[in-house]
C-alpha cells in the first residue's frame, strides 16, 4: 500500500512540473497533461478487466491510482490558477 502513494506522488509531481513547463508557453495547454493522462488511465482500468488474474488486478490498481493522481493534479492546478489570478 505503501508504494502506491509514493507511486501517486510521483504522478502528481510530475504531471504539475510537466503543466508548468507547457504552460509557460501557452496558458490555455496546462490543463491538457492531466486529462490526457485521466483518459489513458480510465483506458487501463477498462483493459485490466480483459486481461483478469493478479495481473489484471494489479494493473487496474495502478490506472484507478493514475486516474486519481490526475485528478487531483488537476485540482491543484486550477487551484493555483485561481490564486494567482486573484492576487495578481
């Protein structure tokens, strides 16, 4: 269980750097990296039920824990928009 919250960490992190660094250049593509990884993610879920067995499972675990991540990587990063547009 452990490793499925450093895993989503990871995501996290990396999905809000990777938003950062596109959104520099364009404002309106820094919320695109998550929802792309949101629909991939949701995909994985769906080709875990094909595959089935412990495999299966454990591949679903880690798309259900990319969705998440995106997610809330999203929320972060609307959040931090907001802020800043407010203070600004």
């Amino acid at each position: 269980m452990g490793s499925l919250y450093i895993v989503s960490i990871i995501i996290i992190a990396s999905l809000i750097i990777l938003s950062y660094v596109i959104g520099r250049k364009n404002s309106n593509l820094k919320y695109v990296a998550p929802l792309m990884v949101g629909i991939i993610s949701v995909s994985v879920v769906i080709v875990s039920f094909l595959i089935g067995g412990w495999t299966g499972m454990r591949v679903g675990t880690i798309g259900f824990v990319a969705f998440i991540s995106s997610f809330i990587s999203l929320l972060i990063i609307s959040v931090a928009e907001i802020v800043k547009r407010k203070f600004n």
